[in-house]
C-alpha cells in the first residue's frame, strides 16, 4: 500500500503568512490536508498527517516522521506570501532538479494551475529543510499568495480547498497507483 505524509506547513504559535483579511495560513494548510487525506484514504491510500490540529511540530520533526514511517512521498503544503500585494500565482517546489520529488513536483503543478486558474510560477527548486532530510520523493506545493487579496479570497473559500485536495490527490495517484 502507498503511504503518503502530508504535511500541513507551520501551526500553533507559527500562523505561517496572514492575509490583508487575516486569513491564516496555517488553516488553510491544514484544511486542505485533512480533505486530502480523506481523498486519498477513499482511493486506498495510506496517509500520515504531521501535524491534525492547530500544533506546532519543528520542521525538522516533520522531516523525521515522514522517514520513519517510511513514506513513499512526502507533500508540505503551504500559501505562498509577498509584500506586494500583487504577486500572485502558483508554484510547486523540489529539492533540486535530480531529486526524487521533481517527477511529483511536475505532475501537481500543471493540475493546481488548471484546477485553480492561477498563474503559473513553475516547478522550482529549494533547499528547504523538509525537502532535503526526507529519504523520500517530497514536494513543497505553494497553492497560491494568501497576501494577495483576490487569492486569499479564494483559499479562505471551502469549495476551493476542496478542489485543491482532490487535485493533489489525483496527481499523487497519477504519480502512484496504490
């Protein structure tokens, strides 16, 4: 059975970005985890949530749990943020161009920007923490800018979180048949 860590980014004290409406990220990143998993727990996958509650778990925690359990993916979901309230968009994030998480990172990037209609900011590559310690295929999804108005909108709306989970569900069973 393919077991996947999703990772709802930042919780607790760490509210991640806010929106110019007081949207919180982490909420959102939470959110979006939980119907996720629902999504692909009805699809016969097995799925581990860092964190299931507003909590705080150090990144590096988050990292070692998904490599204890040996997970076959790993997918920190977050909202991108910018001073400019005018950034806006989508992005999906891997290690780096060789890593394992590059062939995940560009099967969900294409479906959030068909799913959501934002624009398109690419496959990227970063040193982040839970993209470098995991030992398996992990991505770092940014689904759009919780500082942009209109974006925030969005993410804050219950229909949209839920097209969001179902995509990233899709595109990890496109990735991984279970």
């Amino acid at each position: 059975m393919t077991l996947v860590v999703l990772d709802p980014g930042h919780g607790g004290h760490d509210p991640g970005a806010v929106g110019p409406h007081g949207l919180r990220e982490s909420d959102v990143n939470l959110a979006v985890s939980l119907a996720t998993r629902d999504s692909l727990e009805a699809a016969g996958y097995e799925v581990v949530l860092t964190r299931q509650s507003d909590e705080f778990i150090p990144i590096g925690v988050r990292a070692r749990m998904a490599n204890q359990v040996n997970a076959d993916c790993f997918v920190s979901i977050h909202c991108n943020a910018f001073t400019n309230p005018q950034a806006h968009g989508t992005e999906t994030f891997a290690f780096s161009p060789t890593s394992l998480g590059t062939g995940l990172a560009r099967i969900i990037q294409p479906r959030l920007i068909d799913a959501l209609g934002t624009r398109d900011r690419g496959v990227k590559f970063a040193n982040f923490q839970v993209l470098r310690e995991t030992r398996m295929p992990a991505v770092l999804p940014e689904l759009a800018f919780i500082s942009n108005p209109a974006e925030e909108a969005m993410l804050a709306d219950h229909a949209t979180q839920g097209v969001i989970a179902v995509t990233l569900s899709t595109a990890i069973q496109t990735w991984r048949t279970p």
